[in-house]
C-alpha cells in the first residue's frame, strides 16, 4: 500500500533529496508525441510529456499505470512500453514556490506506442495538449529542455 505525505513533509523531501519519477512519451500511430502544457511548477508554463513521482512502497508497474492515468486518462502498462533510460532533471523552482531550494529528478523515461489517438482527459496540472512531430518539438521554444532530451538533444 502506497503512503500519501503531507504537503509540509514533502516540501522538506523535495527541498533535501532527489525524486524518483516517470516520464512517459506517449506516440501516436502518425509518429506525434502528446505534451502538455503545464500549470504548475516545475516547468510551469512549459509543454512536457506526461510523468510524475514514484510513492513509497509503489512498484514501477504501478506508479507507471497511475500516472498515466492520472495525467491523461488512459489505462496502460508498463510491459506495452520500451524502456528510453534515465535522466536527471533539475529545476530552480519548486511546487510550493520557495526560491530557497530547486526540484531535482531521478526520471525513468519510457515510450509508449498507441494504436490509435485517443481522446485525452486533461488533469489539473496542464492547461491543454498537444500532438507534436519530434522536429515541432525539437524547434519549439515551448516545449521545456527536459522533454526535448528525450529526443536526442
């Protein structure tokens, strides 16, 4: 069973150790990559493919099939993904906007294939989405560092 931490005692998480993550970047069959435009920091203000934080006591296979459900509504597994690697993501910024201390990543990125384009539901950490080609993405001055590294910058 996973354990939620109060907002206080993960502030003082992000603020002294590193965070274990998820990217996924979910590609439809015509090869475009969904981002979203983000509302909240890190990143605010920023388009950035789907992820969030592995919980205490959470398996991979389950924070993967959460966050993905969470952040756009679909049901999908771990095993249907192909595995990209680690990444570092670090930020100046914080959720609970304190200019003490930055967020820092320990990301496990994977690439989500689908079938089809399905209809996506928006959470409430993104504005709205996107369906961009690897050369949008690379070329858009919106679309935050962190996600384009995932494609070979």
């Amino acid at each position: 069973m996973t354990q939620s931490l109060s907002d206080q005692d993960f502030a003082q998480v992000v603020r002294f150790s590193a965070l274990v993550a998820i990217d996924v970047v979910i590609t439809d069959p015509g090869n475009r990559i969904l981002v979203g435009l983000r509302t909240n920091e890190p990143a605010k203000g920023q388009y950035f493919v789907p992820g969030g934080v592995v919980r205490k006591d959470e398996t991979l296979d389950a924070a993967f099939a959460r966050i993905v459900k969470a952040e756009t509504g679909l049901d999908a597994s771990r095993k249907d993904a192909r595995y990209l690697g680690v990444y570092e993501h670090f930020y100046r910024t914080n959720r609970y906007h304190d200019p003490v201390y930055g967020t820092h990543y320990v990301v496990q990125a994977y690439e989500l294939r689908l079938s089809h384009r399905p209809s996506v539901q928006l959470d409430a950490q993104h504005s709205q989405i996107q369906w961009l080609t690897t050369k949008e993405i690379l070329a858009s001055s919106d679309v935050h560092e962190n996600t384009k590294a995932y494609f070979g910058t």
